[in-house]
C-alpha cells in the first residue's frame, strides 16, 4: 500500500507561481509512474502531468505546456510540480496520483487559489 501526500499548496496572486511535491509512504515512489491532476470548483477532474518511473519520459497536458513542468527527486524520494504564470483558471484542488499500469494511489489534494 502506498499513501500520497501532497505539499506546497497556497494561495497566490496571479503571475506568480507554486511548486507542489508529491511524498510517499508505505512504500518508495521510484518505482512507480506518478502523475499529478486537478479539479476545479463544478469542474472534471484534469490530467496536468505525468514521470514514468522506468525511463523519467514526462507527459504534459497542452493546457498546462510550458508553465508546470513535473521532476523526480530521488533523494527526498518526492515528485515536484513547479507552476509559473498562475491564473485564475488554475484555482482548484491538486492530487498526486502513483501507480505502474493504472492510477492506484491518490493523495488527498492540496489547494491552489490564484487571486486576481
């Protein structure tokens, strides 16, 4: 059993940025791809990024290209989110999620509020 917990949430004023991380335990999360997601207030939960754990290839959302980028850091054994260029529309809760075939694991969410 792995459990995700998720860090670095807050509020911020627009144009600024976040970095969130991702932690685990139970279990290391180097050996599983890990994905970080969202839901906005009425809104779908959103895929935003992904780190697979065999090659480190990373996966963006073309919503979120070129302001979140997602990292491995091995040695804290954690998954960051860094978010530059924050609006409003990025206002929502964010999970982590881990798995190898499937999203098995979720962290509870951490929220982000952009004001304006």
């Amino acid at each position: 059993q792995v459990q995700l917990v998720e860090s670095g949430g807050g509020q911020v004023q627009a144009g600024g940025s976040l970095t969130l991380s991702c932690a685990a335990s139970g279990r290391t999360l180097s050996t599983y791809d890990v994905g970080w997601f969202r839901r906005a207030p009425g809104k779908e939960r959103e895929f935003l990024a992904s780190i697979a754990w065999s090659s480190g290839r990373t996966y963006d959302a073309d919503s979120v290209k070129g302001r979140f980028t997602i990292s491995r850091a091995n040695a804290k054994d954690t998954v960051a989110l860094q978010m530059n260029s924050l609006n409003a529309e990025d206002t929502a809760v964010y999970y982590c999620a881990a798995g190898r075939n499937s999203w098995a694991y979720w962290g509870q969410g951490t929220q982000v509020t952009v004001s304006s």
